[in-house]
C-alpha cells in the first residue's frame, strides 16, 4: 500500500485560480506526464480518471503522447504472449 502525502493548498488560492482540489490534481498531472516526469499510468491515478479519459484529456489539451521504441517493442511482446500476433 502506497503512502498517502497531503498538501495544503488554501481555499483562497484555489478560488483565486477558479479551481477544485480535484481540478488542481488534475493540472498536476498534466504538468508532470507533460514533462515526461509521471507514466500516463501513474498521471492519470493522480488525476483520478480512466485511462481513456485522461488520453482525452491529453488529446484536448495537445500534449503528445509518450511512446518509444522500447514502448513498442514491449507492447509487440505482450501480443505475442496473448498470441494476438
């Protein structure tokens, strides 16, 4: 079980910035996929949405999506595992 860190952020502050708690979770990780610093895995737990939704997200906001070669040769493994491939 993963630790859970707190973070004040004064309510004043997130009505000056028109935002939630959960909208503000949601801009950090965007930030941190965007600077390659978080997996979409990891972003999109931190933003507390599916998957999909948070490629959405990314789409909507024109942040490219992470994918190498190493990506690629570890997803053409699992089709080979699943014998998709």
């Amino acid at each position: 079980m993963s630790a859970i860190l707190s973070l004040e952020v004064p309510q004043d502050v997130l009505e000056s910035a028109r935002m939630s708690a959960a909208d503000l979770k949601t801009e950090l990780a965007l930030a941190l996929y965007a600077q390659q610093r978080l997996s979409i895995g990891k972003a999109r737990e931190l933003a507390g949405m599916s998957l999909w939704k948070f490629r959405q997200l990314l789409a909507s906001r024109r942040i490219a999506p992470h994918y190498d070669e190493g990506d690629l040769a570890e997803d053409v493994e699992t089709l080979r595992e699943l014998g998709r491939l």
